[in-house]
C-alpha cells in the first residue's frame, strides 16, 4: 500500500451514517482486497494461514444469529453452548470451583 493511500485512510472522517451495502463492498474490494497481509517488510517470507473450515463457517453464521437476540433475555442456547466450553478446551481453561 502506497503512503498516500495509507494516509488518506487514516485520515479520512468517520461517516455519521450507514451506506448501501453496495457501497460497502465497492469499498472492501477498491481499499482492503489488495492489500490482505499489510506485511512489507523486506524479511519477511509467508503467513501461514490455514482454509477456513466449511463447519466453522456455518458456526460463525449461526452464531450471528444467536448473537443478534442476546439482549432479549433467553440465553439458554447461549449458556448451553458455554458450559461444553472446558470440555473441549484443556484443563487450564476449565471452570474452577470457588
């Protein structure tokens, strides 16, 4: 990414409205796609990333469903899926009693 580039994103104003989703994406495809690593340096060799998992793209789809109802008081889906947390995490991460 060019130094006129970087500085007119960085100083450019915040808007005080949403805009077309259209619009959005224009913006994701002409300022982010072309730079996905922002990694210059003269050293540096590769990220390694892996493939996105077509499971953990459909969980984090249904979560974003879940998430949007949050504040409306019934959690039990979202308190069901916590508890299985330290289940599937190692022993540092599992719940403690008091």
């Amino acid at each position: 990414m060019s130094p006129q580039r970087r500085l007119r994103l960085r100083e450019a104003p915040l808007a005080r409205t949403g805009a077309e989703l259209g619009e959005v994406l224009d913006f994701v495809r002409e300022e982010i796609a072309p730079f996905p690593t922002g990694n210059g340096h003269p050293a540096f060799f590769a990220w390694v990333n892996s493939p996105p998992a077509p499971a953990g793209i459909n969980a984090e789809l249904l979560a974003s469903a879940i998430n949007a109802t949050c504040g409306m008081g019934e959690n039990a889906l979202r308190r069901r899926a916590l508890s299985r947390v330290p289940s599937l995490t190692s022993s540092a991460f599992e719940e403690r009693s008091p």
